[in-house]
C-alpha cells in the first residue's frame, strides 16, 4: 500500500466504520464519566505481551481517544487496542501529544525510554510522548465550561492536562513546575510508524498535539524508571552530535532538531512563530528524514469544520519505509546500575556491580551472599499445613508470593508458628513492579464461603498466631473489607486464643472501609509503606502513595487505639539513609507500633531491577535506630518479610515486654497462664 493509498483509506473511515470494524471501541455517547476497559485474557494478549514487564501491561489497558481522519472523536479504545500493527494497518487512528521542554538556557530535556516499554523500548526521545485519555478533562471538557469536544482549543486544553499529568509520571516533574499556561501548542503531527523492525506487532498511528513548554533551569525531575532509562538536557550542538551518530536512534529527532535550532523564534513568542514557520523551517532541515524514511511524504491542509488549523501529514509504509536495525544502547542511572559504553571502552566493564540474582539464575553453580542463603523447607509441621492449604483450596501469600522464610514460619514449634494466608483470591487488580503476584482489572468474585474455611483451617492447625492478607480488590465497593472483617469474627469464634494480624490494602484511601476492619477483633493492623516516599510512584502502583497509606494506618489507630499497628518497608530499591529517617519519623507520627525492614527480591526478569543487596549490618543499624525512636518492635534482615515469624514477634515483644491491653479481654483471659504471669 502506498502512502497515498493509506491516506485515502484512514480518510474513507466514518465514525461507524470505526465503531463497526473496532467493535472494542465504546461510542463517546455510551460513556458517562470515566470509561472502563474490559480485561478478558486471550491468547492473543499472551502472545503479544509475552516477555514484557507487568506494569507496561496493565498501562495497555489505559483508554486513548479514537479519531477519524479530522481529528473527531469517536471513542475510547484501550492503549492495546490502538498500537497493535494490525489494527494501525487497517487505519485506526488515536490522539497523542509531544512536549517539548526547553529551560532558560534554551536546553531541550530529552528522555530515553525504558527497557520495559513496549513500544520504542531503549530509544531517545522528545520531554515526554504520550496519549490523552479519554476522559471529560483529557478531551478539554470541565463541569465549569460548555466547551464544544470537536472544537480545536477544547482538543488543545485536553492535551494540556494529559501531558501535565504524564510529565510528573514519567519524569516526577510537578505540577507547580508546568502549570497549564505555561504550555504553548504550535501545531498538530499526523504520523504512522512501526515500533522497530518491519515485523514488530506494534507500531503508532496518532495525531500528535505539538506543546512548547519553558521552564526554570532548576526545574525538579525525578524519573520513574519504569518508563524512563535515562534523560539529560541538550544544547543545539549536543543535539546535531547525537543525529550525527551512526545508526542513532532519536524518535521525533527532526522535530527536536527543528526547535531547538528555532530557540530565538520561540523566544520572541509562540504567537509569532507559527504553523507556517514551522513547516518553512521542517522542510528545510528535511524534517521528517529521521522520523522513518527518506520518502515519507509531508502533507499540510486544511481541515473542515470546527477544527481548523494545518495538519502535517506523515505515513511510513512497508512499501517505501527503510528500517534500519535498532541498535541496542546502554546508559547508566540510579536504579539500573551496569557498565556503559565508556566502561567497554577502557575495559573497566568487567569491574562492574553484577546482581548476583541474575547470575545465579544464568549459572546455579554460582555462588549467592551467604546471607541470601535459606534452608530447604521441612518438617512435620510445614507438610501438615501444606496439605490443608490444598485440601481447603486456600491460597497463601507464602507460597504465591514465593517468600524464602516459609519454612521457618510453617515449621517448628506449632504454638509459635505463622501462616500468612491470602484472601480474596489470588489475583490483584494492582500492578505494583516488586511484586509477583497475578495481576487482572476483573478478577474472579469473592468465594462466600472463603471465610468459613478459612477460620476452619485455623482451627485444625493449632496455630498460635495467623496472619491474614488480600490482594487489592480495586473492582469491589468496599475493597474487601466486609469480607476480612468477617473473616476475623469467624476465627474468634471458633478459636479465640489465637492472636489474628491482617495485612489490608489502602482501600483507594476510603477511610470507611478502614474502620469496617479495625473494628473486627483483630489484634494487629498491619499495611505495608513498601518503601520511601519518593520512590513510592516508581515502585508501587500508581493508585497507592504514601500519604494514603499513612492515612491508613492513622485512622485504624485512631478507630481502635489498643491495636497494634504494623508496616513493613522493602530495602534495595536505591533509597538513601535520610529518606528512610524520614519514613521513620513520619511512622512514628502517627503512631505506627511496629516495623520490619527485608530486602527487595526481585521475582522475575519482568520487575523491577535491584540497586543494592543491602549486608546485614546495616539492617542491624535501621533495627537499632526505629527502637531508639520508639517502636514496640522491629524484625530486620536480608530475608525478613512483613510476616516473618509474626507470632514470635508478637508474643515474645508486645504481650510478655509491653503491658499494654491488646485485643479484646475476653480473648487475653484465655491465653496460658503461665504466659500471662511472665508479663
């Protein structure tokens, strides 16, 4: 097909071509509020996310806004939906938007993107690419104005709280530091390009909302590496030497180049340097060359209607595009350490840190850090609760989350053993990157009778302390609680001598649902931080912060103040001494009564990377300074895990050091006597 020949198909496209070819896409007039995608697993998605990292799936649900060729929307089709090939080939069109931010040096901030992306992985880039959602904002439409959807400075104030949004996302760069005024749009960027080599299964169709934005030279950047590699700001010079570079790989690196090389038109306004001097000055420095071949065709027009403006209108087909083989470049930064090019270079690679993980799994001959190492899980007691866990079909975060210190919880002595058992299903409606635990935005509807079950398993192991967890459970009103709630009165029911922790979610910070739980009769209210504030919008899912979780904690306080509260924080994802202080004294603000600090593991190749394997005499330091600051008690090693050995935990540091009433009085009249007199 020729670029003439595609041109004509996208334009041949009405609005009920698209809706009848795409039948996925939900019609604008059927969506009231937020659309929802819907998540069924096919083989198809296996197969097309096969290998790639789990947060970058679950952004594929994220819904774009379907176009016609006028730049109309029509729609809203998933992220997926709208990059696969196939899709694009038949003309499936969506809105995107490229900023383009310059500081007062005339700098452009470019960002090379993750390895873990899915489209363009590992390749050097504009400030940040990326698409509105629809939704009323992201189309430009607020509550306080009668904005018209087809109108183009609805379609450019939409742009403009997208790419706000996607700039503290991907590069942690606030609001403060790009308030909407401050972006300019110039013009609008039709294109169509495959993702790498002519074969890949993904590829864009777009049409790209141009936003000029100028910022102080300290504007404040902290990069989620799960979407950006690497970033740096570069002068017209910088810029020239990287498109120089054999086989260099810059992805809208004309249009940089056009620009930056344009830095004293822009600075006599945006007003002034319009749609026309862009295009005079694209097709002099051959704009679109670099995009994706030598031959694609620069069209600008006029568009009917209410959308007025000059489009640039560019296609790369199989027919005239000439791919070159992407080439793989490394760069360092802070949370994926390894050698660069220069290291290669001076031989200084072989020096480099190697993740002893990642080695081991590539050659189990070698050798882990002897504080990494873990016995083989054994004994009468770890085989009997074993087989209840299958006969009662129960799900435990021991095994799913694939914790080292299940042997030492499941055996041993009965009365001071720990079961961390999972409720609500296996399956999480979250995608937090240091997890392995299924991942699904519809997931299985809760089992009535779960707990019932679980208080019987309970009851038949003997156990002295259970510690109950969830996965997050985003599509249930109440995010579970009524079900743990219960849960819990069935285990005082049935035994109530046995101490019960349970390890909540956030429940999207409603404070409702907190209450629900911490009015059950449990004894510990323990939520997870994870890990340091600044790092939480990298590590954990975009849906939990740290304040959130602090508000958590707070409030099962404030509900119930004889519960111990507990949370736990992983080490090894690149925090600094004064960020955990930090964590530490925000914790002890509110009361928290217990922390447990372990290393990050990192499950598979598709989570997150470690930056360090912390030794164990610094997490016999942090133990030492959070008693010192006051908490009840602190479990931290290498291999400890929120749960690690709950119980002991429990009984031997809070009932027998601490005399403090915790639960309920009926329950601590049943505990042993000779327990008691000890406290």
């Amino acid at each position: 097909m020729t670029t003439s020949d595609y041109a004509r198909l996208v334009e041949s496209l009405k609005a009920s071509d698209i809706l009848s070819t795409w039948s996925d896409v939900i019609p604008l007039k059927e969506i009231s509020g937020i659309a929802t995608a819907s998540s069924k697993d096919t083989d198809l998605d296996n197969k097309l996310f096969e290998g790639h990292d789990e947060e970058q799936i679950r952004l594929m649900e994220e819904l774009c806004i379907v176009l016609d060729y006028d730049d109309i929307p029509i729609g809203a089709g998933t992220k997926k939906l709208c990059h696969i090939m196939d899709n694009i080939n038949a003309g499936l069109l969506h809105r995107a938007f490229s900023v383009f931010l310059f500081n007062e040096d005339g700098k452009l901030l470019l960002q090379q993107r993750a390895d873990e992306k899915i489209t363009f992985p590992n390749m050097w880039t504009n400030t940040c690419c990326s698409h509105p959602l629809c939704v009323p904002s992201e189309l430009g439409i607020f509550p306080s104005d009668t904005g018209d959807i087809n109108d183009l400075p609805t379609a450019v104030r939409g742009a403009k709280v997208a790419a706000r949004r996607k700039l503290f996302h991907e590069l942690g760069i606030p609001e403060a530091d790009c308030p909407l005024e401050n972006f300019d749009y110039l013009t609008r960027i039709h294109y169509k390009s495959v993702s790498g080599e002519e074969t890949s299964k993904w590829g864009e169709h777009e049409i790209d909302y141009i936003l000029i934005l100028k910022t102080k030279n300290d504007i404040t950047v902290n990069a989620n590496y799960n979407e950006v590699r690497d970033y740096k700001f570069v002068s017209a010079g910088e810029l020239r030497a990287m498109l120089k570079m054999k086989n260099s790989s810059l992805l809208h690196g004309s249009i940089c180049s056009v620009l930056i090389q344009s830095q004293s038109k822009l600075n006599t306004g945006i007003k002034k340097y319009r749609v026309r001097s862009f295009v005079k000055d694209a097709r002099k420095r051959a704009i679109f060359r670099k995009y994706t071949s030598p031959d694609i065709t620069m069209i600008p027009r006029k568009i009917p209607g209410n959308l007025n403006g000059r489009f640039i209108r560019s296609f790369a087909t199989l027919e005239n595009a000439k791919k070159s083989r992407r080439r793989r470049t490394v760069f360092t930064d802070e949370l994926n350490k390894g050698p660069s090019f220069d290291d290669f270079v001076s031989g200084k690679a072989a020096d480099v840190f190697v993740d002893p993980l990642e080695a081991a799994r590539k050659d189990p001959e070698l050798k882990l850090p002897k504080w990494l190492k873990v016995p083989i899980p054994k004994g009468k007691s770890f085989h009997n609760v074993k087989k209840d866990v299958r006969e009662l079909k129960l799900a435990t975060v021991c095994e799913e989350a694939k914790c080292p210190n299940i042997g030492e919880c499941w055996g041993g002595k009965k009365s001071e053993a720990t079961a961390t058992i999972m409720l609500l299903g296996d399956t999480c409606t979250r995608g937090c990157r240091f997890c392995s635990v299924k991942t699904n935005r519809n997931p299985a509807k809760p089992d009535p009778l779960e707990p019932e079950n679980t208080a019987e398993a309970i009851l038949r192991w003997g156990l002295g302390y259970v510690v109950l967890t969830t996965v997050d459970r985003d599509d249930l009103v109440d995010g579970g609680a009524n079900h743990l709630a219960e849960t819990v009165r069935r285990i005082k029911q049935k035994a109530p001598q046995i101490l019960v922790e349970v390890l909540g979610g956030d429940f999207r910070g409603d404070l409702n649902s907190c209450e629900i739980l911490a009015m059950s009769g449990l004894d510990v209210y323990a939520h997870n931080l994870e890990t340091v504030e600044a790092l939480t919008p990298h590590v954990r899912d975009r849906r939990a912060t740290y304040r959130q979780s602090l508000s958590i904690l707070q409030k099962a306080k404030q509900t119930n103040s004889s519960l111990v509260t507990k949370t736990s924080l992983m080490l090894g994802f690149g925090e600094t001494d004064a960020q955990i202080m930090q964590t530490l004294r925000d914790l002890r603000e509110i009361k928290c009564d217990v922390v447990t600090f372990g290393q990050y593991m990192r499950p598979t190749k598709r989570h997150m990377k470690v930056v360090e394997y912390v030794k164990p005499e610094k997490f016999d330091y942090w133990r030492d300074i959070a008693l010192e600051m006051g908490f009840l008690y602190v479990a931290s090693g290498p291999l400890v895990r929120s749960s690690y050995k709950a119980g002991e935990a429990f009984i031997e540091n809070v009932l027998r050091k601490r005399k403090h009433n915790v639960g309920e009085v009926a329950r601590l009249e049943q505990v042993n006597n000779k327990e008691i007199s000890q406290v």
